[in-house]
C-alpha cells in the first residue's frame, strides 16, 4: 500500500473513533477525553498501517516504540484526570457557546484533533509504505536511543513534578528541583525529543525525508499551541515566585542549573 493510500486511511480511522469518542463525550459531559485518547490514538494508527502493509523489522520498531509512548502517556494523563472535573479550557469553550458546544467540539476539538493525529504519525506511515533494507543500522540505533532518553526524560520529569505535588509543603512554591531545574517543561522536551528518535529511525528509509513534517509539527504545538506557550500565559499568576524561576531556567532546551538570584 502506497503513502497516500495510508494517510487516507489513517485519516478515515482517526474522524472514525474521534466521531465516537465526540458521543462519549456528550454522554460524559466531558471534552477532557479527547486529551487521554491523544498518544493511543497515534500508537492505533501505527498498527493499522503495520497490519496494511505486512510486518517489517523496522516498521515494527517504529510501532513498538510509539507505543510505549504513547502507554505512558496516556496512562499518566488518565492518572492524572481521574476524578477530576472537565479541562478549564473545554469548560470555558462549553460556557462560551452553550448550546453550541456540541457541534463546535466536534470540529474544533475532537475532529481536529483527529487529523493532527494523521500529520504527528507521518513518520509511521512513512516507515510502513517505504521500510527500506531489512537489516537494522546505525541510524535506527540512533534514533532509537533519542527516543529512549526522551522517554526518560518525560518520565523522570512527570514523576519528580507528581511527587513536588503531592508534598503539602509545595503548595504555592515552584517545583524547581531534579530536572526542572534544567528545563522549565522536561515533559514537553522529552516528549520532543522522542519524536526525533522516531524520526531518525525514518531517515534510514529511502524516502524517510518525507516524515519530516511530523515531528516539526509536534515540536510547534510543544512550544507554541498546547504545550509551553499555553502554560507560560498563566502560571505566573498562580505562582509568584515563577518569574524568578523562569529568569535562570530555560524554557524548553535543557541547560545546567544556575544559583537564585
């Protein structure tokens, strides 16, 4: 199967399950699911085009790993939403447009971001329409150690911020300890940094070129859309002692921790 024919039908699989999940959610009375359902749903379109296309040791690889990917992921972000109430965004969007939500969460939540699911995996289908030479290389052991210190390092990050969290002396302080004294957001770098592992392990495929797209994209919604940027508007008014934290660790590019000020 060629690389159009599985974008299609990537695209179709993903409006197909985010159209039900959107029932769910009416049902639910909670847009929040669509978050829990991001990673998985890119991990399900890696095993559909690797049922479409035959096993290959490399698209095999490659769907492994965004699997684990998106497995922990997922699984912290269910953890992490249980019991609590619908995302302040989707609950802001529900009172801005009442009766409207519905429809509006349908195209602008959930079918969106079924088709960005499409454009994050171009990798995946990348691999699966063009796997190149069987034998394994230089460039998937590459990749695959970027996407295992990616993995890492969103893990330890989530891990060291849950545990901040959790500690009633945190409350109202700014975790700046472990990783987050190198980076402001360790999950969204590693999360990144994952991504180009994928990447890499593409570029030994001889049109692995073409997968580009995907990463890029995921690093603009990391840094500029749902990730850094949304956070960095409001967290300073939670957290006082954040434009200190914020003036000696950098954003997003890990760098070695510097005294306070």
């Amino acid at each position: 199967m060629g690389l159009e024919s599985l974008l299609l039908l990537n695209l179709a699989v993903a409006l197909a399950v985010m159209a039900l999940l959107w029932l769910a959610s009416l049902a639910l009375r909670n847009a929040s699911i669509v978050d829990v359902w991001w990673g998985p749903g890119i991990a399900g379109l890696a095993w559909v085009d690797l049922a479409a296309t035959g096993a290959h040791p490399r698209t095999l690889l490659v769907a492994c790993l965004v699997t684990l990917w998106a497995l922990r992921l997922g699984g912290h972000l269910l953890w992490r939403s249980h019991g609590s109430p619908e995302d302040p965004r989707y609950a802001a969007m529900r009172r801005y447009h009442g009766r409207r939500f519905r429809w509006v969460s349908l195209f602008t939540v959930f079918l969106l971001q079924g088709a960005l699911q499409v454009a994050v995996a171009l990798p995946v289908a990348v691999v699966a329409a063009h796997p190149g030479p069987l034998a394994l290389g230089w460039l998937d052991v590459l990749g695959a150690a970027l996407f295992a210190a990616g993995l890492a390092f969103e893990t330890v990050g989530d891990f060291q911020l849950a545990r901040f969290r959790a500690d009633p002396r945190s409350a109202g302080r700014v975790m700046d300890r472990g990783l987050w004294a190198w980076t402001r957001h360790p999950n969204y770098f590693g999360d990144c940094l994952a991504w180009w592992g994928i990447f890499a392990i593409v570029l030994a495929t001889p049109h692995g070129w073409l997968a580009l797209p995907g990463p890029a994209l995921m690093t603009f919604l990391l840094l500029r859309v749902s990730g850094v940027a949304l956070l960095e508007r409001s967290i300073a008014a939670r957290r006082p002692d954040y434009v200190e934290y914020a003036a000696r660790v950098p954003a997003f590019f890990p760098r070695p921790p510097r005294g306070r000020r």
